[in-house]
C-alpha cells in the first residue's frame, strides 16, 4: 500500500475520534458539520467557508455547500459545547 494513502487513513482515522469527541450527546446533523468543518479546515488550511466547502470535494455544487455549512457556524450553543467538551478532555 502506497505511503500517503496509509498516512491520509491514519489522520482521517484520528480526525473522526477527535470529531466524535467534540461532538459526543449532539444529533447526527450537528456531528456530521463538525467532522466536516474539521476535516475541511485540515485539508485547506484555511477556515474560510468557501475554503472549507471546496476541500470537501463533493460532487454538489459550492453554494449548496456553504448553505447547508453556514447555519451552524452561527449556533451559540454549539460553540459552547465544544469549548465544554475541550475543557473537560483537557484536549
């Protein structure tokens, strides 16, 4: 197996615990965004929404993306969740 694909497996594999992690007790919306927001801050190095939305690669178009993506971002609550989740792991 080549090199790259065995190290892309073991951070996508370390990514999802973390995104578990953080979203542990959310609904499975509120998890998939954060997995997704993590994963597409990584792949872009960039925490642009549109950055991030690209770096999903998926076959939908962009803006439909960023639409579904957007609403969360602005969710107190889930903000609040992760910084509880991150303080009582000590991550």
């Amino acid at each position: 197996m080549n090199n790259d694909i065995v190290i892309r497996e073991k951070v996508n594999e370390q990514l999802v615990k973390f995104s578990d992690k953080l979203s542990e007790g959310l609904k499975k919306t509120k998890k998939k965004f954060i997995h997704q927001m993590l994963f597409g801050i990584q792949a872009s190095k960039d925490i642009e929404l549109s950055e991030i939305s690209r770096s999903l690669d998926k076959e939908i178009k962009l803006i439909k993306i960023e639409n579904r993506l957007s609403p969360n971002t602005q969710e107190p609550t889930l903000g609040e969740h992760i910084n509880d989740k991150i303080l009582k792991a000590g991550i």
